[in-house]
C-alpha cells in the first residue's frame, strides 16, 4: 500500500524571516564593502612606493658594483631611471608613469628633483624624501646620507 504524505507538515522560512536576513546581509555589506575598499586602495598605493623603493636601491647597486654613475629624477606623475652624472647627460634613461591618480608631491631631496649615486658608491650624492598621493592615503619615502631607503605611511 502506498502512503501518502501529509503536506501540512512541511515547513519553511516565511517571507518576513527572509526579508529580515536580506536586511541584516546587506547592513553587513555596507559596513564591510567601503573599508575593503580602502584597504585595496591603500595597498595600491603602497606597492607604488614599493616599486619607487625598489628601483633607488637597484640603481645603488648598479652604481656601486657596475661602477657608474646612476641616478632617479621624480616628477609629479611620472619617475626617470638613467645611467651618468645627470638626466640631461645619461647614457640610458627608463621613465616609469604612475597611473592618473597616484602622485609624486613634497620633495625634499638635497638635489631638486634627483637621487644621485656615484659610481662606486652606495651613499647617494643626494638625499631626502619625497611622498606619494592617491589623494586620500599619504606614504612618505626617504633615502638618508648613509643611503638607507624606506617608506611609511603618513
């Protein structure tokens, strides 16, 4: 003999439980949503100092061990990489440009706009720092007479 099911004891979510859960999800969503938001912004903005840090170090090494003169100059947008004494008179010259929104402010730098390195040597001719923007994150980056290189946040 065949059973038959009762339907009446089957049970599920009403539709106010659901309407409730869908609040509470998006509530969270728009918590959580705007400080991933700036955490990805931040992070951007802080392999772009990475990057900057990166290329003064490997142009103080190449000074040092491929004794030659090598050097960085810094725009607001954009930054040069050159081999020779200066940018005018390098013999190979790399520029890198940031993206739209990311910019180079504030230079203090013992050189106007350049960090230099003689050939032969990792202290620079030229030092001090400079910042990078995305207009609401800062990270400042320094390279100091001993030819230390960092960035931070400000």
């Amino acid at each position: 003999m065949l059973k038959q099911k009762n339907n009446q004891n089957l049970k599920g979510f009403s539709l106010f439980e659901i309407i409730i859960t869908l609040g509470i999800l998006m509530s969270l969503s728009l918590i959580v949503f705007p400080i991933a938001s700036q955490k990805s912004q931040e992070s951007k903005l802080k392999n772009y100092a990475s990057q900057i840090a990166t290329d003064i170090y490997y142009q103080q090494q190449r000074a040092k061990l491929k004794n030659i003169s090598t050097g960085i100059n810094l725009e607001n947008n954009r930054y040069t990489i050159f081999d020779g004494e200066t940018l005018n008179s390098a013999i190979e010259k790399d520029t890198k440009t940031l993206p739209a929104n990311i910019h180079i402010y504030d230079l203090s730098l013992s050189s106007p706009n350049d960090i230099l390195f003689s050939e032969g040597n990792f202290k620079p001719n030229s030092y001090g720092h400079f910042k990078l923007t995305d207009g609401f994150f800062n990270i400042q980056v320094s390279i100091n007479q001993e030819g230390l290189i960092e960035y931070e946040s400000i």
